[in-house]
C-alpha cells in the first residue's frame, strides 16, 4: 500500500524502534511515543537521521493515562495528516512466582499491557474510522507474545496480559472490521531485547524479525487482514 500515517506505542527501544525504523523505511510517515523524554530525545534524533523530521516525530505518553493517550494521539494526527494505523507495542514484563507479585506489579502490568492498549484503541479509533472511511482501510496491530497461548512458571502476570491481549485483538476485529479497521496480532517468541531480565542469546528473534511482520501486516491488499502472525526462532536452543 501507498504511504500511510503510523503510531507505534513504546516506540523507543528494542521492537517498537525497529517497527518504527522499518516502517519509515518503507516510506510511511511515524509518529512515536514513550514514557521517558530523554530516550525519547535519542530515539527520534536516529530516525529522524534515517528519514527527515518531516516524516517522523514524538511524544512523551505514558499509555496507561488515558488523557495523556488522547493528546498523544492528536499531537500523532496533526503531524500525520491522517491516522491509518495504530501499533500497539508498549509493554512490560517480569518473571516472578505468583507468590512473589505484588499488588502494584499486578496493576502495573495490566495497565500496561491491556488497558494501555484499550486506551490507545479508544483514543485512535474517530480518527482510524475517518481514514478507513475515506481510503477503505485503517489498522491496529497489537504486539503480543507466544506466551498470549502458552503459559510458563513465572509468567503469571505476563501470561495473562497477553492471552488476555490475544483476546481484545480478536474481539476488536469482529467490532470493527465493518469500519473498514483491520485488526491483527503479531505473537513472537522470545526477542533478544533483555525485556522481562531474560538475557538475549544467538537464537533469539531479533526486533528486526518482529518489525518486518508488521510491515507486513500494514501492506497487505486492502481485502486481506494478517490477523494472526506468530513467529518462531528458526534454531533450537542451545
């Protein structure tokens, strides 16, 4: 598809950078968001030495607010132009043993994980319903996780925000496919970025591997929705 106009939550690092590089790579227009102003600085000084300022700008958002969402959004849609996709890839992560998790953890992750995600959803959704109005198409792409369908010791918290995010993806396509909105998930396996304490290794998928699915996702024909995109390392480990 033609140039389109891109948010990618959590933008700054790791995956979300990625998405962010291969997208503009691709000729799209970005607009990022993270919650820590200085890695913020840094990430849009490289893109914007990638591809221009014109093409590429941010915001500070912590995506668990949702009034800071809403004016991150429209600061998106004024440098955009338009809203044509959303990627919701702010996340946390830690591995701990239920009885090791707090209450504030529990909260923290899940606001993070699921209700940053309704958020961003909620604030995007007038402005992704007039670009599918008016093109045919607009899209949300939700970065989750092979752990969205198989749990592991530890994972308590992480487990159950992304099956739970496996869920809202699913949800969100039946309600607003009739918007013209495609709806989709990419679930990786295990990403060398370190997320969650998980020290990266040789066969680890690399945040490149997760970026150029996405990519994917947003080119695909205007009929075709990628709706389920799992990705696994090709060698074992070991």
């Amino acid at each position: 598809m033609s140039e389109r106009g891109i948010v990618v939550t959590g933008g700054t690092a790791g995956i979300g950078l990625a998405i962010a590089r291969t997208l503009l790579d691709g000729g799209h227009r970005v607009f990022i968001c993270g919650r820590d102003r200085m890695r913020l600085e840094d990430a849009l000084a490289l893109l914007r030495h990638q591809a221009g300022s014109d093409r590429i700008d941010g915001a500070v958002c912590d995506v668990r607010d949702l009034d800071a969402v809403q004016a991150m959004i429209a600061a998106a849609q004024r440098h955009l132009g338009s809203l044509d996709g959303l990627v919701n890839n702010a996340g946390m992560a830690f591995i701990r043993s239920f009885d090791e998790i707090t209450p504030e953890l529990w909260r923290e992750i899940i606001e993070t994980n699921l209700t940053g995600v309704f958020n961003c959803c909620h604030a995007a959704l007038p402005g992704l319903r007039a670009t599918a109005a008016r093109t045919g198409c607009a899209d949300i792409i939700n970065v989750g996780s092979r752990s969205g369908r198989y749990a592991f010791a530890g994972g308590t918290g992480y487990n159950t925000t992304k099956f739970g995010l496996q869920g809202l993806t699913e949800a969100l396509f039946l309600d607003l496919n009739r918007f013209g909105i495609r709806v989709g998930l990419v679930a990786p396996g295990t990403v060398g970025t370190g997320l969650g304490g998980t020290a990266p290794a040789d066969w680890h998928l690399r945040p490149e591997d997760v970026a150029q699915a996405v990519a994917a996702m947003i080119g695909a024909a205007p009929q075709a929705c990628l709706n389920w995109v799992e990705i696994r390392p090709a060698r074992p480990p070991g």
